[in-house]
C-alpha cells in the first residue's frame, strides 16, 4: 500500500523524460528513491545497493566525460587546420 502511494506521489514528481526513453516510464530515479526511502521501507542493505549502483555508474561517467573531451580536443585541432585547395588539382 505504502509503495503504492509513493509510486502514485514518486509519477507526479518525476521530471519529463524524452518521450523515446522506454526506461523512464518504468523506472523512477535514485534520487527519488531516496527522497521516499523511510516512506517506503527500503532496508539498508537495499539502501547500500542503490549506493553502490550509482558510485560505479559516477565513476564510469567521469571516465568517459574525460575520453569525449580528449577526443573533442583531437577533433577541434584537426578542423582548425587549414582547409584543402581543390582548385590546386
């Protein structure tokens, strides 16, 4: 009953999802999981799952914001070079 009336409370919170995302129609967000977590019981154990969930996923993300932006960097340096002379043929 309980998870019903913060799943109900949880929809209405919910910030708009790109309509194309199958996930957020399903799934609500950590962040809100945890705003309710005492209004849904969620055990310690399951608190610490979650936790740990979104540490790895963090710590993947940093990652690859690093990679992108190296990769950006490459990019930016290889459309600053000068532009080819086709009349030069």
């Amino acid at each position: 009953m309980a998870l019903l009336v913060v799943a109900t409370t949880a929809g209405a919170q919910q910030p708009p999802q790109a309509p194309d995302d199958p996930l957020a129609r399903v799934l609500f967000p950590p962040e809100l999981v945890m705003q309710h977590q005492q209004d849904i019981g969620l055990r310690p154990e399951q608190r610490a799952t979650i936790t740990k969930a979104i540490q790895d996923f963090q710590s993947k993300v940093v990652d690859l914001q690093w990679r992108m932006q190296e990769q950006s960097q490459r990019l930016a340096s290889l459309l600053e070079k000068p532009a080819i002379d086709q009349s030069r043929r």
